[in-house]
C-alpha cells in the first residue's frame, strides 16, 4: 500500500485512491473485479454476515465459492 499512497506509483487509472480496488485493475488489468458475480466489498460483507447469523437463504456453496473468488 505504502508506494501507491506516497504515489512513489501512479496511473491516472488509480483514480487518485490507493484501495485495491483501484489499484489492482489499473496495475493489472486482466485481473479486474468487472466480470466476478460479487462485486463490491460491501454487498460481499453483507452476504457474509447472513450466512454467519444464519439468515441466508441461498446456495451457500456457491455464494462461498463467489466469496473466496472476490476475496
């Protein structure tokens, strides 16, 4: 993280952020999180938590499988 916050590293696709979700796609492109079914950290948090309470209702396998694909 430290070179793309000290921007020792920068490419305007970074956006200005240094999260990985900026930076890994403009560093490597074919590595994107475009074409994942989980996209956002967020939603994957929420998902997550329903299945740790226990209030997912849903293919647990698979959401799992997406889960360790975004992560």
């Amino acid at each position: 993280m430290i070179p793309f916050q000290q921007k020792w590293y920068y490419t305007p696709e970074m956006r200005g952020s240094y999260s990985i979700k900026y930076v890994l796609p403009a560093v490597f492109p074919e590595l994107s999180y475009n074409d994942l079914p989980i996209k956002e950290r967020g939603t994957a948090s929420n998902i997550f938590l329903s299945m740790v309470n226990g209030t997912f209702d849903g293919d647990v396998k698979e959401i799992r499988r997406q889960l360790l694909e975004l992560c």
